[in-house]
C-alpha cells in the first residue's frame, strides 16, 4: 500500500490560511495546493492563502477537499477551530454606532456523542455496534477504559491528565475496538482511539498505533479514521503477530533441543523407551509445544492470508530459494489440523460435570490427547513459520506504487478560448456593427423555400 501524503491545514492570525506537507512523496500534495490557490514562497509557511474573502476561501477548501479523494492524499484540519469561515465581515456603514450588550455566557454545548459515533459506525469500513459508557469506572476484573487504550501519544496524555465524563466503544464484526471520547477543552472536537487487542500481551517495544483527533463532522472524522487510524492499527497488530511468532519459533526449538538431549537416556540401544519416565517427558514436550501453537489457531490465518498476497509481489529467486509456497502451505494446514483438533477438545470439556468425582480426571486425560494429537501440528508450525517473518522482511524493501496522476483537462481550441473571453457588451457591439454594414438581402431566383445548396 502506497504511504498517504499529508496536508496539515493551521490558521495564522494575520496571514489566514496555512498549510504543509508531510512525508516524502508530497509531489501530489504540492501540485493540489497550488492548483487550489495557495501561494508559496513565505519564509516561515510553505503554503498561504489569505482570509480576505471567506467565499473565495470556502470555495478554495472545498475543492481542495474534493480534489484529494482521487489522489493518495489526506487532510489533516484538526488545528483549525472551524474548518472554514462561515460569516463575512459586514459592509463598511454598516457598523452599529454603539457596542451591543455582552450576552451572559452559555453553558459547554458539547456537540453529541451518541449521535455522531452512530453516524461514523455507519461510514467506517465493515459493521460496526455502539456500546455507551457514561464514566470511566470499569466492571469487576475488567481494566479501565483509558488503560485498555493502545497509545503513548496524545490520547494517552488527555486520558491521565483529564477524567472523560462520557465515552463509546465502537467494536468491529472483525473485533477492532475503538474508543471515542470529548477532546478536553476543545468542545466540537473528539478523541478517537483503538484498543489493544484482547487476549494478548503487547510489550513497550511495539509501535503503538497512537489515537487521532477529529472533529464533529462524521464525514471528515470517518475519512480520517479510515485513512490513518485504522491502516495504523492493522500494521500494529500485524507487526506484533509477526513478532510473537519469532519468540514461539524460538521457543519450540528450544523444547526440541531439550528433547533430543534427553530422549536417548531414556532409551536402550534399539531406541525402545527404558521404563515410564519416557512417556511423562513425551507429555511435557507435547504440552510445551502446543502452549506456543495453540495462540495461532486464532490469529495465525489471518498472517498466513497476508504472506499468499504478497507472495506473487515477491522476488521470484527468493522465493523458489526459501521454498515460500510449500512452507505456506504447511502451515495452512497445521492450522487446519490445530482447530480440529483444539474443537474435539472442545466438545469433551463441555460434555464434563463440574461436580462429577471423576471430572478432573478426564479433563486432564482430554488435554494429555489433545496435546499428543496436535503434536504433529504444531511440529509443523515450529518448522515453517519462519517464513512468515522472512517474508515481511522482503516485503519491507518493496518499492511503493507511484502516486495516481493528477487529471489533466483538456487544452481548449483557439476559438473555443477566443469565444470564452468575449464579454457580452463586446458581443453586442460586434453584433451591431455586423447589422449596420450589413447590404441588401439577396433576391433569390428559386421558389423552394430550402437554402442553395454550398459548393
């Protein structure tokens, strides 16, 4: 995926309008700037455009904001109180003679909550439910919202400095949660941020996929939400995964290794097992091996999917050397093998009694087969799923997509131009003098009504 360019939009008291771009590629960003209006060349601001007449500006923003849907472009206008500017300055003469009354302060109308987190679920990407929380205090052995929230940025900061009085939780058919609270101090705007995935452990070292600020258009909010929030949180989540699946690579080597130091002491010269110790050091291998396979069989399909999308993207060479097909599909069917087996495991417990005598007993003997039974399995996914990891490291170095060219219109002809810059008053002159030099009209010879026919 092409990496977006930015405009950050901000507002200078005296020079109006100002903008910049972000990232690199800002070959896009810069040629709609200026096909929008915005001048260059001031010392301290890349991009300017004066505030002098608020049509004139709304009419340039408008286009601005309509132009970059096409393009791999993003606005970002959360600096701006108001996005555009909504009332002109009156004539001059038109000024009251006195000062009006200062009208008593108004209470903090914040903008609703509730209404506009329904009306971004409806334009974010898949389906979405709307959970109100009207304080922060959470359930029994649930952690509070904001230290579920997966951001060491701005929200983090707003969260532990500032007590939300209201919030909603967005939760997605694929199961992203989103936080969406009051920005503090500024009341048309919202906080929108993503949870940390559940059932998992994030370490201080993962790329946190900080939380945004929007404001209370759902329209805008969605666009943002969509184009920078949520592409942040995927590659988070993904980059973790990848992670977690080097240390559990790691780790069923290293149960291997054990293994194989200790599996011959315990057998004879033909290799046959010397007493029971044999079997009970098999069942620890099986239960350490499948303790590293079994977080996979939620989460590992969706990283094996990835890796056959960009394999075809990878370089052939690397990847015949590396054998990628073969190893993905090994794993492909490692999980499959996993979930069925994790599923008949599944249908025991469910089966047992609590209060049976005989209930601890046959749960343990249903673990002990279910983890010799995944064995295979998770053998396999110790042995291939590596190659998760070394693909992401190719496809790191891939280079991205050029930017989408800007559409060009159609040059006009001579006197499609020559017509156009016509006024009317000179028009009417044109037309005048044409009537006033005008002869006699011919005496025609024939007596069809139809006009002679040009050479």
């Amino acid at each position: 995926m092409a990496e977006l360019a930015w405009i950050a939009l901000g507002k200078h008291p005296q020079l109006g309008l100002t903008a910049s771009t972000v990232h690199d590629n800002f070959d896009s960003a810069h040629r709609l700037l200026l096909d929008a209006g915005f001048s260059t060349g001031h010392p301290d601001f890349a991009y300017v455009l004066g505030d002098n007449h608020p049509d004139e500006v709304r009419a340039t923003l408008q286009q601005l904001y309509d132009t970059v849907a096409s393009h791999y472009v993003a606005i970002d206008d959360a600096s701006l109180d108001e996005a555009v500017p909504t009332n002109p300055a009156p004539p001059r003469g038109s000024e009251l003679g006195h000062q009006p009354a200062p009208s008593p302060r108004q209470p903090d109308a914040r903008a609703d909550l509730a209404e506009f987190t329904e009306e971004l679920s409806a334009r974010l990407p898949g389906s979405w439910t709307v959970a109100r929380h009207e304080h922060e205090e959470a359930d029994e052995g649930q952690l509070p919202l904001s230290e579920r929230v997966w951001d060491y940025g701005h929200v983090s900061w707003a969260l532990s400095e500032f007590t939300p009085r209201r919030s909603t939780v967005l939760t997605s058919d694929s199961g992203i949660e989103l936080l969406i609270t009051d920005r503090p101090l500024r009341k048309h705007e919202f906080l929108v941020a993503a949870f940390e995935p559940r059932g998992t452990g994030f370490d201080t070292t993962t790329k946190t996929p900080n939380g945004i600020v929007v404001s209370n258009d759902p329209v805008r909010a969605a666009s943002r939400v969509t184009t920078r929030l949520l592409p942040r949180y995927q590659e988070a989540v993904r980059e973790t995964r990848l992670s977690q699946v080097a240390k559990s690579v790691a780790a069923g080597q290293r149960v291997l290794a054990e293994w194989d130091a200790v599996s011959d002491s315990l057998c004879d010269a033909d290799h046959w097992p010397l007493d029971e110790r044999y079997g009970l050091r098999q069942q620890v291998r099986d239960a350490e091996m499948w303790v590293q396979f079994a977080p996979f069989l939620e989460h590992g399909p969706a990283l094996v999917a990835h890796a056959e999308q960009a394999l075809p993207l990878l370089d052939p060479a690397e990847r015949a050397a590396g054998h990628w097909t073969y190893r993905l599909r090994s794993l492909r069917e490692a999980l499959t093998g996993g979930t069925r087996v994790q599923a008949e495991f599944q249908v025991v417990a469910e089966a047992l009694l609590p209060d049976h005598p005989r209930s601890k007993a046959v749960f343990a003997d249903a673990v002990s087969l279910r983890n010799a039974e995944g064995w295979h399995y998770a053998l396999t996914w110790t042995d291939n799923a590596g190659v998760l990891v070394d693909m992401a490291r190719a496809e790191r170095v891939l280079p991205t997509p050029p930017p989408r060219p800007l559409r060009v219109r159609p040059a006009r002809s001579v006197r499609a131009e020559a017509a156009r810059a016509w006024s009317p008053h000179a028009a009417r002159q044109i037309t005048t003098a044409i009537e006033r030099n005008a002869g006699p009209p011919a005496i025609r010879f024939f007596n069809s009504s139809r006009p002679p026919r040009s050479r």
